[in-house]
C-alpha cells in the first residue's frame, strides 16, 4: 500500500511512519519543517524512517505546494500537518493557524477528490470539545471550543466532513485526547515536566493542578490511525481516540519523582487563556469501528517518555 503521511517529522506523524514502514508500507512524508519549534529535532525525529527503502521524504508546505503530485499513486492518506498549540493561537498568531489547519486541509481534500484515494485520515484534537457540559464527551455531543487553536481545528474536520458528504471522499477525522509519549513535543506538558526535574528545577504547573486530562499514549494513536486506514467505515466518520486514563495533573507528580528517582518541587503559574479545565472521552465509538482499545497506562506511557527523554541525544546542546 502506497501512504501520503503529511506532517511526517512530527511528535506523531514519526511514529505513524515508521509503524506503516514496519508493516511493509510505503511511505511518501510530506514535512515543512516549519519553527513552532527546533526542526532539528524534527529531522531527528524522522531520521530512523529515512533509512528505511520505502521511505520518500517531500518538504513541502501544503498552503503552496502542489497536491497533485504528491498524490500520485498514493492508495490512503493520513493528514497529520498542522499547526499545533493552544497557548500561542491567539492574536497575531491565528492567521498561521487558519493557514497550516484550514487552508492546508481544504487544499488536501480538493486535490483528493479528483484522485483514487481509498481513505483520508484526519488527525483532528479533543480541543473541539472545549469545556464541556458532561464526561466522558462522545462523538455526538456539541463542539464548543474554547480556543482559537480548537476552532481551526474543528473548521477543518468540518471540511472534510463536507466533501465526504458532497464528493464521497472517504474521509475519516479522530479526535486525539491529550497524546504523550517518546518525542512529544518541548512544549508539551510531560516533556517540560520531566526536563524540570532532570535540570532540577520546579515543574511549571498552570493554574491549581486539579485539571483533570485524558491521556493518551502516540504509540495507541498510531494504532488507531493506521486501523482508520483501513476499517470499513462510512465516509465523513468521526471518532474519539482517548486512552482513559483520565487523571488531575497533580495526581501524575508521585509517578515523575518515582521514574526520576527523587521528589520534584512544583511552581504553580497563571492558568492560559485557552486551556480547558477538563478532557475526557468516549473511545465506544473506535473501539465498535476501528476494533481498538487503548493498551498502554499512564505509568508505563510515562515510564518510557521518561526513558526516551533521558537516553536521547542532546538538540543543539539542549
């Protein structure tokens, strides 16, 4: 089977690579390599892929490049590009996101309808929810997002929702509850919290620590989006993909001092403008669908983040 794999060097999008390598795929990774954060740990990210023979890497920017080409023979597409990031969607930072979100989408699924594609997958986020009226949040209940990152992302999986229904793309959008694992991002909440405690500093906590978070384990959302490119589903499917593990972020400090081997003293700062207070949703839906479950717990996910972050190779002395 020949993939298109946009946002291919990503915390995610590296993972699902090699995942579909490792079964005999092929792989065609679409990356810009844009600065939300070092591109250098990009390129580590999906250094392992390159050195796979089924492995071709495009740099491109999917708001001007051509579409088509990249198309071409390409039988499942998983559309992982995106600007990530809630905290930095506000102001002057939105017309990037409706450009990487929006725009980037909406020119995926025009070039896709007019190509033999047997699936789009669409990694759309939690952050549709916002703050919601009841938990865990199910597929068919009211997206109210709480950001502008939220509403982009909604924007887009409303589009490819139109051209299921209008085209028969055969469209599937999932919505990833809160990932965590080996190359999550820098700013992301774990990462910052394991790197306070190996510099041993205090760990940056927003707001009162009681916010409650449905953690998600990547190599559990690699395992659902790979089972969305295939499963016999309706075009314009949506489906959670949460690990249930739902947890306050306080309750997760006695699992970091015991993985780093010491207590970690805690700075609390100013809740962000954004963030919502609760994540929680109903996996029923993928688990009926898809024939997937989440498998990894919130100590092992972070037992080998943990591991992962200690072993890898420094980042431009970082």
């Amino acid at each position: 089977m020949q993939t298109l794999v946009t946002g291919c060097a990503g915390f995610i999008g590296s993972q699902l690579s090699e995942t579909l390598l490792d079964a005999g795929h092929a792989v065609r990774g679409v990356d810009a390599f844009t600065n939300y954060y070092d591109p250098a740990r990009k390129r580590a990210n999906v250094s392992r892929a390159l050195d796979a023979p089924g492995f071709d890497l495009v740099e491109a920017d999917l708001t001007s490049t051509n579409i088509e080409s990249l198309l071409d023979g390409v039988d499942v597409v998983f559309h992982l590009a995106g600007q990530p990031g809630v905290r930095v969607s506000w102001s002057d930072g939105f017309p990037v996101y409706v450009a990487q979100n929006i725009l980037a989408t909406q020119r995926l699924l025009e070039a896709a309808k007019s190509h033999p594609v047997s699936r789009l997958v669409y990694a759309s986020s939690s952050s549709v929810y916002g703050n919601a009226d009841r938990y865990p949040v199910r597929e068919t209940d009211l997206p109210k997002p709480h950001s502008p990152y939220g509403v982009t992302k909604l924007a887009a999986e409303h589009l490819c929702s139109l051209y299921a229904e209008n085209w028969q793309l055969p469209t599937v959008s999932l919505r990833y509850f809160s990932v965590y694992g080996p190359r999550q991002r820098p700013d992301m909440g774990f990462t910052k919290f394991f790197g306070a405690a190996l510099a041993g500093t205090p760990l940056p906590i927003y707001g009162t620590g009681k916010q409650i978070r449905d953690f998600t384990y990547v190599g559990d959302v690699v395992a659902a989006t790979v089972a969305a490119g295939t499963a016999d589903v309706a075009p314009g499917t949506v489906c959670n993909v949460a690990g249930g593990s739902a947890v306050t972020v306080e309750e997760l400090f006695p699992i970091i001092s015991e993985l780093v081997g010491h207590e970690v003293p805690i700075e609390h700062l100013p809740a962000q403008p954004g963030d919502v207070f609760q994540t929680g949703g109903s996996s029923d839906k993928a688990r009926e669908l898809l024939r997937w479950e989440p498998k990894v717990s919130i100590h092992d996910g972070l037992a080998a983040q943990y591991e992962w972050i200690s072993t890898a190779a420094p980042i431009n002395g970082s």
